[in-house]
C-alpha cells in the first residue's frame, strides 16, 4: 500500500545538505511502507489504522554521509489541510 504524502517539505538544513535524489529516494520508501530504521513496535504503530487515523506516520533512514534523517506525514484534513509531509534531521524537531 502506497501512503500520499501530499504536499512535501525540507528543512533548511536538509534542502542545503542532502541530494535531491538521496530525499525522492527516501519519500518513496517512506511512501511505500519502508519505515527505515524504526524499532518493531514504532513499525507497528505505522501499520495499525489506530496511528493512521491520528494522522501521523513516521520514518527514520541512516546515512552513512547524512547520518539520521526522518520523514514525517501529518494528515492535517481535519484542521481544513490535507497531507503534509516533512523531511528533516532529528535536531530540526
């Protein structure tokens, strides 16, 4: 099953570090299910529909070259929005 990410963003940070090939790569695995590095219960709760009806699924990649980066999707449809995801480090949270 593929997510929508709807509209996506970078951080400042990863826009002037990280590829623009490196972060497509890491949408579509983030879109596709591949929640990177997470432990088996933070996959889990991605999976369940209980986290996907809160409106939030998370993925963290490591890069050899980058080091940690994550990939964030908000459903914000109920505050008048719709998907937002952001692609950013650890120390941008």
């Amino acid at each position: 099953m593929r997510h929508s990410l709807g509209r996506v963003v970078a951080t400042a940070a990863v826009a002037a570090s990280v590829p623009e090939e490196v972060i497509i790569g890491l949408l579509d695995r983030h879109a596709a299910g591949d929640w990177g590095d997470l432990d088996g219960e933070d996959k889990a709760a991605n999976d369940t529909d209980h986290s996907h009806a809160e409106g939030r699924l998370f993925s963290s990649y490591e890069s050899e070259e980058h080091g940690t980066i994550w990939v964030i999707t908000e459903d914000l449809r109920g505050e008048g929005g719709g998907p937002i995801t952001t692609v950013l480090f650890p120390a941008d949270y």
